[in-house]
C-alpha cells in the first residue's frame, strides 16, 4: 500500500509572532552570539529542529526582529517629521514617539543597542548603518533649526546635544518594563520636562 503523506501545516502568523518574541528576549538577555537555536527552543518549549520549521536560521530570527521594530519606528518618526511642527513641538513628539517604541519594542531595542554596530557590518544588516545615519540627521537637523529661529539657546553644541537627549532616552529600555505604573507617554512627558526646562527651581523674578 502507499505511504500516506502527512499533510503539510502552514506556521500561523500568531505562532510566528510568538516564536519571535521568545528570541527577542533570549536575544536581549543572553546576547546575539552567545544564542543558540535550541536556547531559543528550549524557552518556546519545542525542539530545535521544530524551530527550523519556522526560520531558517538564528540570522533570520534577529532580522525580523529588528526590521519590525525600525520599520515602526520611521513609520512614527516621518509621520512626525512631516507634521510641520516648530523645533521644540519635533523634539517632544520625537521624544513621545521613542518612548512609545520602547514601550512596543523594549527587547528589540536592547538588541539594537548591544549588537548593531556588529551586526552593520554584515551585508544583510545595511540597513542599521542606513536607519542610524537617517536618525542622527532628524535630531541634528531639528536641533539646528531650533537655535536658528531662536526656540534653543544659540550657545549649544548641536552635536553634543543630540548625544545627551539620545542617550537619555534610549538607555530608559535597559529598566522600562510595560505595565509599570506610568505610560509611555507620562515617562516621556517628566524626561522632556527635564531635558527641556531643568531640573533647578525657578526663583521667581523681582
């Protein structure tokens, strides 16, 4: 008699999206190189060969992951870019709009952070150098028009300005955790009050 053929399961978007999820974390706890498929199995509780069925390789997993997570990111940042907004409106919405992806993408980001200037250098990942060189431009170019209208002080150095606000911002993914007790927007609200106003108190005038 014929063998009968097992019939062929098509991988379901849901799974798919819970797959990845599972090696975003693998991925920002225990580091890109130091991830095998079979650690990233193992936390989706299937076998390593079972994982094979739905990447091709540990390779593809990350790719996805940060493609997604970048893709989203343009999405809100052109949106806001486009908006005609002043300087200081560009910066708090960009700001808003960061912390709104750290909140959606806060593994992604931690991967980002700690493997994307290796990862730059290999031809499937251009496009990290591209997207950093397309971000550092919208800061600068937003940070350099605020002191030409007169919204920033003339006296600051662009550059060095644009590494404290980044920085500030991004490292919030190494401690946020969603569902904490203030939103995304509320976080982003308390740094621009910081970043933008100080923190001394002001001393009325006489």
């Amino acid at each position: 008699m014929p063998t009968k053929k097992k019939p062929q399961v098509t991988p379901t978007p849901e799974r798919r999206r819970e797959l990845l999820a599972t090696a975003a974390e693998v991925f920002a706890a225990q580091g890109y190189n130091a991830t095998t498929v079979r650690r990233i199995a193992d936390e989706a509780g299937m076998l390593a060969g079972s994982l094979y069925y739905h990447f091709d390789s540990k390779e593809s997993m990350v790719d996805e992951i940060l493609s997604a997570f970048l893709d989203e990111l343009w999405r809100g940042y052109d949106a806001v870019l486009a908006a005609g907004l002043g300087p200081r409106e560009t910066i708090e919405a960009l700001v808003t709009e960061s912390f709104r992806e750290i909140d959606r993408h806060r593994p992604a980001v931690a991967i980002y952070q700690k493997e994307s200037r290796h990862l730059a250098t290999q031809p499937r990942f251009a496009y990290l150098a591209d997207s950093q060189v397309k971000f550092e431009k919208a800061w600068l170019s937003t940070l350099e028009r605020g002191v030409a209208e007169g919204t920033f002080r003339d006296d600051l150095d662009i550059r060095l300005t644009y590494r404290f606000v980044r920085d500030t911002v991004w490292v919030a993914a190494s401690w946020y955790r969603p569902g904490g007790h203030h939103s995304p927007e509320e976080i982003a609200r308390q740094y621009l009050s910081m970043v933008l106003d100080g923190i001394a108190l002001r001393t009325p005038s006489p």
